[in-house]
C-alpha cells in the first residue's frame, strides 16, 4: 500500500517526537549519574573523615600513653593521686568516643539524605518517563485510529464506486 503524504508527515512528526522523548530519557539519566556522582563524591569525604578520625585516636593513644608513664612514676609517690589522673584519662576517652560517635552519625545522617534525594529524583525521572510514553502511546493510537478511518472511508467509497 503507498505511503501518502499525510501518512509520511504523520510518521516523521512520529519520528520528531519520538527522538525529542529519547533526547529527554538522556537529560533524566544524565542527571541520575551526576546526583550518583555527587552521592559517590560524599562517600569519599566520609571516608578522609574516617582516616582523619583515626590519626586524631592515634594521637591521643600515644598522648594517653606518655601520660600513664608518667602515672606510673608518681604511683611510686603516692597511689592516690595516680587514681585520680587515671578517672580524668578514662573521661576524657569517654568523652572523645562520644564526640567521635557523633561525628560519624552526622556523617552518616548526611550520607542518607543525599541518597534519599538521588532515590527522588529517579523516581521524579521515572514517573516522567511513564507519562510521556504514555502520551505517545495515545498519540499514536489516535492517528493509526485516524489513518484506519480515512482508509475504510476510501474502501467504502471504492466498493461504492464498484457497485
């Protein structure tokens, strides 16, 4: 069956719209891989967190350490003042555990929000995506609908014709 001029017009706005909805899928995963770039980038910063973290226990282990030397030499002095340095080095861990703790919950409390916004995000994209498709399914339902009628129109007026 010839293709009429109507029929190619339909097939290439078909065809414009059909590559201006890919062109638009594109832009969406594009912006899903900067937002996953982005998520990827805070792990890496969460992670020199951890090694600086770690320096900063390292530091104060050694720094506990000169300090229970010196502990030890004022023990031989008198052993009630070594208690008392010794409940002041155990708060102080305590208190540095606790401040350590909560750095890395923050850390982690960011690193979820940034995931959660990347989770909309594909689910904003995705919800996109299903309305345009399903705009151009219709779409494409009305003219195949359109094209079906004018061609049972000149059908009939063939056998019309014919009779």
């Amino acid at each position: 069956m010839p293709l009429t001029r109507a029929m190619e017009e339909q097939l290439m706005q078909f065809m414009a719209a059909f590559a201006a909805f890919k062109e638009e899928i594109k832009a969406g995963q594009d912006s899903v891989k900067e937002e996953m770039k982005a998520g990827q980038e805070l792990v890496k910063e969460m992670k020199l967190g951890q090694e600086s973290v770690k320096e900063e226990m390292k530091a104060v282990q050694e720094s506990v350490k000169d300090e229970m030397k010196a502990v030890q030499e004022e023990m031989k002095l008198g052993q009630e003042s070594v208690k008392e340095e010794m409940r002041a080095v155990k708060a102080s861990q305590e208190e540095m555990k606790k401040e350590i703790t909560c750095i890395i919950e923050n850390k982690f409390e960011a690193m979820e929000g940034r995931i959660d916004a990347v989770e909309n995000k594909i689910s904003s994209v995705k919800e996109q995506i299903e309305e345009r498709v399903s705009a151009v399914e219709q779409e494409i339902d009305y003219r195949v609908s359109a094209v079906k009628e004018q061609i049972q129109e000149r059908v009939s007026a063939v056998e019309h014709r014919i009779e």
